[in-house]
C-alpha cells in the first residue's frame, strides 16, 4: 500500500479517487508544525538551531497519518509545488521519522493540476525533497522569527500602545506611511485648460489650445482665472480650420496569464475583492480542479495548454484572432522565479464554473489566459490641429479608432488609477476643413496628491521593489489591519497613529532593516539559497551579527531617551508650521511651556513641559478628518445604507440585510450589499437527502441549514465561499456534537510559554464568549476578529498585564440570584 499526503481534504478525496486501489490518501490539512511562539526557538548560538513543536490542532491528524504509514511501504508526499509545499512535505516526514513510523521508501511528487491526467503523470515522476528548497524555508522562518520576537519585545517595553513588528510587514507598513507623508506636504497648485468644441460631419470633438501668441501651452501653463479669461478670449474671437492632420497606426499587445500577484491586483480592480478573499477563491477553483495552482509568479502556460487555447480562440471567433506563433512571455518583475505555470483554466472548453465568487474569478483567470494567446489589436491615433486665421491660437485634438479588437474582443487590464481615455472618436478631416466652433470653456483644475495605496496597488509596488512574495501579501495586509495600524477608507490604505509611530520608531532607530533595498537584497539572497548558492546558516549569521548588537542598544535606551529622539523625529509632522509664523512648540494653554512628546499606558501624547501647573494635553499625531455621515447612503442600484436601532443594515425596496459585526462599514460596497441581500444562498442539494443545503446569517451570526438542522459557519466570508463538501463535513460535524458552541473548550487552541513575572504558563483559549488568553490567573479576552492562533507571547502578556492592571472583574448576577 503507498500512503500519500496532501495538503487539504478536498484533494485527498480527488486525488485518492483518481490513482485507485492501492494507495491511500490522507490530507495534513496545511503545516503540521511550526516555531514554538517563545524565547529559545531558533538558537543564534547553536547554528541556528530549531525547535518545532507540533500544532495542537494537528495533533489528531499526525496520528492518523502516522498509523498508515505504518501499513505503507511507500510514502509519497504529493504536498503543493511550492517553498512551503515542499516544507510540509519535510515537517510531515520529520514527524513520522521521529514516530518511527516513516516507510523504507519516500518519494516527493508535485503537480500543477488536480486533475485525473495530472496526477497520474505526476506520480510516474517521483523525486526526493528538495533540500534547497527546505533550507530556503528554514532561512526565512528563522529570520522572520528573529525579527519579530526580537523586534517586537523592545517596541512593547519602549513604545506605548505598539504591538508587533515584523521583517515584510514593517516595511509594507513604511510604504503606507510614507504615501500618507508625501500626501500632507503636497501643496495643489491651479491651472485651468480651455478647451474648445467643433462639429464636422454631425459629430461634435473637443480641441484644447496647445499654443497662443506663439508660446506653447502645457499643462501648467495658464495658471489663473485672469489668464484663462483672455485665453479664452482669444479662442472666442479666432476663426480655425484645419492646419495638420497626422495619423499613426499602433498596436497593443495582449497582458500574461495571472500570477498570484496580479491576480489579486486585478480582482481588486474588477471584483472588489480583498487579497485574502482573492486567495481562498482561488485555492478552492485549484482544489476543484479547474485552475492550476494559484502560487506562483510564472507567467508563461505549458505548451500543451497553449495549443489548447489556441484551439478554443479559433473555434470561438476565427482564425485572424490566433496569431500566427503562440505568444512566450518574460517577466520584468525584480526576482520572478518562474518554475511554474502562470495560473490558467485546466480545461479551455469549460467556460464557466462554480457559482457566485467563484464563477467570478474563473471568468477573469479563463478569459486573461485565454487573451493572452490572442492576436494583437490594432489602432489608429489620429492627431489633428487648428489654427484660427492670424496665426495667434493653435488647438489640438487627438483620438483612436479601433481597426481589429483582437484580444480587446475579450479582455482588456484594469488600471489601479483609471486616467482619461486614450482619446474620443474623431470625425475624418482634411487639411483646409473648416469644422463648425459651437462653444469655448474655461475649466479650473488642481494638482491632486499621489493616490493612497489600494491592495492592488500595494501589492504591485510590493512586487516591483522585490519585497517578500506574492504567497504572502494577502497575510501581511491582514495582519496590518488586525494590528490596527491602519484602516481602510474607501479602498484605500490610511495609516492609524500607532503604525506610524511604529514607522517612526523603526526607521529612526533600525532604519536599515526597514529600508526597501535592503530587504530586497534579502529576498535575493533566500533565493540564492533555494538556488543552492548560499548556504542557509551563512545567511543568518550575516544578518544576526548586525542585527543584534543594534537590538541590544537601543533596549538599553531608556524609554525617555526613545521618546525624545522620537519627538525630534517627528517634529515636522508634530509640530506644523503655524499660520501666525509663531512657534509651533509653545503650548497654546499657557503660553510659555514648551510642547514634547510623552509615552503613557495608553499611548503616546503632546504634553505641556509645564505640567503639573499646566495640564494641556492633545492626541499623538495631528488626527484627520474621519468624519463620517450618519445620514442614509446611496450605494447604487436603489441600494441604501442606513444606521438603525440595531445597527448599520442595507436596504432595497422591503427588503433588508443587517451589517455582519465582521464587515467594516467602510467596506460596503454596492457588490457586498447585493450579496448580503441574495441571502440565504443555496449551495446545492445534500448528496444523501438530495434536500438542498443553504447558507445564511442569523442572528447568533453565520450558518449552514439542511432539513431543519444547522451548523455555524466562522465568517460572513464563509457563507459565500463555503462549497458543497466543506458544508456536508460541517453538517455532519455539528450534528455529533462537534459544531456545538456551548461552554469553553479545556484544550488550548495554542500555548505561547511562560509569563515572565508569574511564572505562569500562558495559553490561547476557546471560550463561550470567544477566545482568550489566560496565564492561570488573570484571564484576557482577544479583540473582535483577532485571529487565536496568530496571538504572540508578547501579545497575551501586554493583554494579561492590562487586565491584572484592571484589578479583578467585576461579577454579573442573574436576575434569579438577584431576586433570592
């Protein structure tokens, strides 16, 4: 018997029903283990030694794993094609390894597809691990480990109200922050355009003046109401006719297949869907067989796959859409490692699939795949001048016709800043003509500030600069946000307070491990690893022998001394000029103390320097405008959103959808109010009972109802993401007993080490009123959304401190004992 071990369920059902008798499927459900989240786990001092502890959530599957490997002769690790497949693939055997249950022989596979032609040539290819790889993994856990808890201690103890740091997630926050700064210094500057509007042939255009009193106009060039009116003038008075005609034929070439990145730009751009959203859609189209694996940045399609889509553009349309080599692709982007396939459809004749999200993001990865092999479109800019009859005004109009779409037909890429369009259509006009002028305008303008980064935009500025992988920025934003150093408005990345003192503390004190170069250099380096060009323990014994001595002194800084260099760090953006031209620092209450940068238990503060005498006081940063209307919303498609007894809800016509506690207000957008009010949405019929299966939110939250019997869901996101098999598993689970959420769970979701003045071991618990941490003595609850497993030691003893700090809860009665 061979024993394979994949990575989800969902596959091991699949991939045990495609090789048959004589193997045995069963699934890690992810990594089985990790780095205790406490002091001593990786060891500076013992090349880096590491210690891995199992997941306590794992625990369970090991041993099934374990007790058929037993039974096996063979081991195939058949874990997902990537650095962190092949990590599970080396955990899982490690682990049995040390069970002294690992099978004599133990090859590795990987496939691309979970399809039935996939796999099976897949397993006809075996190999080993690739130590490489795994070496590559352990570089950048152990790295990533030793900055955090190295990192996030000394931001804990020196910076009120800070929580963690990290080696990708600091430096994406940087980027954010120092948006926001150019976006405060940026001073709008007026300038107006006139633009003129003619009529040839009954269709109207508009020509800008380009040029007046022979000095050339660019955009900037009027730059006040006075100048724009005589320019205006001047326009008014001329008689134009056409002086210049210039045509200019060009093409425009079809956009790759998706890489993982890419694909989260454009899904935001066109879906509306956030990373991590984009990324569960994704891994379950690849579950399903009908994507190829959506972990990559490879962006070329496998030859076969090409002729497949050659093949469909040519029965789809005709044969001058199929150009006449297939296309080949080269990626620009600063350390692409493209090993694998770009991510495609598995099949070229299945245009849609799935339902709602999912069918969503098929279309998109189906149609950019299938475009990608189309024929260029061709387009003619045309370009023409007036000039009145003295000589005085010239304007300019410019436009395109399309002479063949070609992949345009089907898709064309979204912008993350949508400009103006690359110009109208244009009547056919000759030199002499002598267009009808039915009007002129002055129109005011200002400079606008660069935009704030939206996900797409981020994660693509991300991937330029060559910072971390695309695998890894749908958690690195999330965490951003769960750690409440930014918010979101209207799409957009804002910096909260806390993450830029965050910022400033890192780029004022470890500017270096913040700045993007360098942590470019570093991804450069663990892909020399993973290339087998450095070895993984030279990397890191680099980096510690810098980076500790600078941890060491700026942790013997006292907090005082953090908060001075800080004040003096920030004071351009602390202390603003006033708009007197008097002293910004001298304090406004008093008139002769001197404002400072304080630290508190609750966070940094401006304070008087004359205090106890003078109490003026004001909130770290100077704030913004987070002003909100509490009136009724128009979101669209005669969708409002209003504020009721019981909270935000949307509503159309009579009905309506509360607002989930798990979705920020902010982030209704017309597509989330549709599919809040869709509800409940039917995931099909119950394979046995062939009743149908629904998900829908209640009102003790989200849920799976089948014949008069229920199971809680985890998320709002679920209730749309949930397919046919996890409902089923859930149904089942919660009708033995395993979905009930009565009374706390005894066994700790995750135990994080020693509290370092109790003594008391600190674990994360599963309690009635959601999760908590407990040291023994002094439980803290977590905050809304935080998720348990990601809680930090350093994390649960800031909140077991706070709580101690509370003194003792105060008891609820019932009314019962009350009533005793």
């Amino acid at each position: 018997m061979k024993l394979v071990v994949v990575e989800s369920p969902a596959k091991a059902k699949t991939i045990e029903k495609y090789l048959g008798s004589g193997h045995r499927v069963l699934a890690s459900f992810g990594h089985v283990r990790d780095l205790p989240p406490k002091d001593g786990s990786v060891d500076p001092e013992h090349a880096f030694h590491m210690q891995w502890q199992v997941s306590p959530d794992r625990s369970k599957q090991l041993k099934a794993i374990a007790d058929e490997a037993k039974n096996a002769d063979t081991l195939i690790l058949a874990t997902d094609p990537d650095r962190e497949g092949e990590a599970i693939s080396w955990h899982v055997q490690e682990v049995l390894r040390q069970k002294k249950a690992l099978p004599a022989k133990v090859q590795r596979v990987t496939f691309n597809a979970i399809t039935n032609s996939a796999v099976t040539e897949a397993m006809q290819r075996p190999r080993g691990l690739d130590e490489d790889l795994i070496d590559a993994y352990r570089a950048r856990r152990a790295l990533d480990y030793l900055v955090g808890f190295t990192l996030s201690p000394i931001l804990w103890r020196k910076l009120p109200g800070a929580k963690s740091a990290g080696r990708v997630q600091s430096v994406a926050l940087r980027l954010i922050v120092d948006r926001e700064r150019e976006i405060e210094v940026f001073k709008p500057q007026e300038y107006w355009s006139i633009g003129a509007t003619f009529e040839a042939d009954r269709q109207s255009f508009t020509a800008r003046l380009a040029q007046l009193d022979g000095k050339k106009i660019d955009r900037l060039t009027i730059g006040s109401r006075a100048d724009a009116d005589a320019a205006k003038a001047a326009v008014e008075a001329g008689k134009f006719t056409v002086s210049s005609v210039e045509t200019k034929p060009f093409s425009k070439n079809p956009p790759p297949p998706f890489t993982t990145s890419t694909l989260q730009q454009e899904a935001a751009r066109k879906l509306g869907f956030s990373a991590s959203h984009t990324m569960r859609v994704a891994q379950s189209l690849y579950e399903d067989g009908l994507i190829t694996y959506m972990r990559t940045d490879g962006i070329d399609m496998a030859p076969e796959a090409v002729s497949a889509a050659r093949r469909a553009i040519a029965h789809r349309y005709d044969a001058g859409f199929v150009p006449d080599r297939p296309r080949q692709y080269t990626s620009k982007i600063k350390n692409a490692q493209e090993a694998h396939e770009a991510i495609r459809p598995t099949d070229f004749d299945l245009l849609r699939a799935a339902s709602g999200d999912h069918a969503r993001l098929y279309e998109l990865v189906y149609n950019r795949a299938l475009a990608s092999q189309m024929a260029s479109a061709r387009l003619e800019r045309t370009t023409v001048e007036l000039t009145d009859g003295t000589g005085r005004a010239v304007l300019r109009a410019s436009g395109q016709v399309v002479l063949f779409a070609g992949f345009m037909t089907l898709y064309d890429e979204g912008r993350d800043d949508p400009q103006d369009e690359e110009g109208a259509r244009m009547p056919a006009l000759r030199i002499g003509d002598a267009p009808l002028k039915t009007g002129v305008e002055a129109t005011q303008h200002f400079t606008q500030p660069p935009p704030r980064y939206s996900e797409a935009s981020l994660v693509k500025r991300l991937e330029e600069l060559g910072i971390g992988r695309p695998s890894t920025y749908a958690s690195t934003l999330q965490t951003l946000k769960d750690r409440e150093y930014v918010r979101v408005d209207k799409g957009r990345f804002v910096p909260e307070e806390s993450g830029r003192l965050v910022t400033a503390f890192l780029e004022r004190f470890f500017d270096r491990y913040v700045s993007y170069d360098y942590t470019a250099e570093l991804e450069e380096e663990l892909d020399d690893v993973s290339g087998g060009r450095l070895d993984w323990q030279k990397l890191l014994d680099a980096f510690w022998h810098d980076f500790k001595p600078k941890a060491g002194e700026v942790m013997d800084q006292k907090p005082s001394e953090i908060t001075q260099a800080l004040d003096e760090f920030l004071a351009p953006w602390l202390y603003p000029p006033r708009a007197d031209g008097s002293d910004p620092r001298v304090c406004p209450q008093c008139g002769n103390g001197r404002l400072s940068l304080r630290g508190g238990k609750f966070g940094a503060f401006v304070a008087c320097s004359n205090y106890p005498d003078c109490k003026y006081t004001r909130k770290f940063g100077q704030g913004g405008d987070q002003a909100q209307s509490d009136g009724p919303q128009d979101l669209g498609n005669d969708i409002m959103l209003k504020t009721g007894r019981f909270g935000p809800y949307v509503e159309r016509g009579d009905k309506r959808a509360s607002i989930p506690k798990d979705v920020p207000v902010d982030d209704v957008t017309t597509e989330v109010a549709e599919r809040l009010l869709s509800l409940p949405r039917e995931i099909g019929a119950h394979p046995e009972t062939g009743k149908p299966i629904t998900a829908s939110i209640g009102r003790y939250g989200p849920y799976l109802a089948h014949d008069g019997k229920y199971a809680k869901l985890g998320s709002t996101a679920e209730v749309f993401e949930t397919g046919m098999n996890a409902a089923v598993a859930k149904l089942a689970d919660a009708a033995s007993g395993g979905g009930r959420q009565r009374g706390a769970s005894r066994e700790p979701v995750a135990v994080l080490g020693k509290h370092p003045e109790s003594g008391g071991e600190i674990k994360v618990m599963a309690g009635r009123y959601g999760p908590y941490v407990t040291d023994g003595t002094t439980n803290a609850t977590l905050s809304k959304g935080a998720e348990p497993k990601s809680v930090t030691l350093d994390e649960a003893v800031r909140l077991i401190d706070e709580r101690a700090a509370k003194g003792p809860a105060k008891k609820k009665f019932s009314r019962k004992k009350k009533a005793k």
